[in-house]
C-alpha cells in the first residue's frame, strides 16, 4: 500500500470543498460565471489555508469541458487528469526549489504554446516569495503581458 500524505488524501476538489475562504471562493466564482478571468492570480495566506487547493479548482474549473464553470464536474477526462496531477496544462512549480533565472526562461518559453487539450494552460507557482530578483524580473513581462491562453496563479506566505 502506498503512502499519500494527508492534504492529497482531503485536498479540496470544487469551490464548495473550501473551508474558512468564502469571499475568496465567491470572487472565483463570480469571476468564471461573468467571464471577468484576470490573467494572473495572487494567492497569499499562512500554510494551510487552501492556496495551492483553489488554484487547482481554478485549474479545474478553466478546462473542465463543461466550462469555463464554477462547478467543474470532476468527471471528465481534464478535470480527472488536474486531480491526479497528470494534466499537461496545468504547471504546478515549487519555487522554493526552482527559483533560478535558468528555470523562469524556460517557463517564459513554455508559456507560448497552446494548451495540448482544453482552454487555458494554468501555471500554479508556489512559493514565489522565494525567487531569485532576477527571476522575478525575468517573469514580470510575461506576468504583465501573458498569451491569452495562460494563467498564472502565485501563491506566496
């Protein structure tokens, strides 16, 4: 039998799983519903707080083939491949430990292609406090003039 830690086991799957956010929740909501998406997303808070959970719903909720929609249905073959971790348009990057110049330019190239399948390619960079200056300035054209297929979602302590 496998180990999977707690937070993977209980992570959140819809805006309706989120515990203690609901102005947050609500806001995401209202944004997809109304077709007011922002290209970048700053999630901040003390670990535990479910950010790196709503950028995946985020995720979700973008590609779900039902949507864009606040209610992924969890069912179809992108919603299923986000939840598993799988899903080839959704980037989640630990910045703490790729925090270098080298690794944001790559990103920065990354972020030219089209979504292999779905609408959007999502990039979840968690940890962004932890970039290097130059990596940050690296990022900030890319982060003030995205392709309109990608969103970032920064979550930050």
């Amino acid at each position: 039998m496998s180990y999977i830690s707690l937070y993977r086991k209980w992570r959140s799957q819809t805006f309706d799983d989120i515990v203690g956010q609901p102005a947050i929740v609500q806001t995401l909501k209202n944004a997809i519903k109304n077709n007011r998406l922002a290209h970048a997303y700053l999630f901040c808070g003390p670990r535990g707080t479910g950010k790196t959970s709503a950028a995946r719903i985020l995720a979700k909720a973008l590609n779900c083939e039902s949507g864009p929609t606040p209610s992924p249905c969890g069912q179809c073959d992108p919603c299923k491949k986000i939840r598993n971790g799988h899903s080839v348009n959704v980037i989640e990057i630990d910045a703490a430990s790729n925090r270098g110049i080298d690794e944001i330019r790559e990103l920065r190239e990354r972020t030219k292609y089209t979504p292999v399948e779905g609408r959007y390619k999502v990039y979840i960079i968690d940890e962004v406090h932890m970039l290097t200056s130059e990596a940050f300035n690296a990022l900030l054209k890319t982060l003030e003039e995205p392709p309109s297929h990608t969103v970032f979602v920064l979550a930050t302590t």
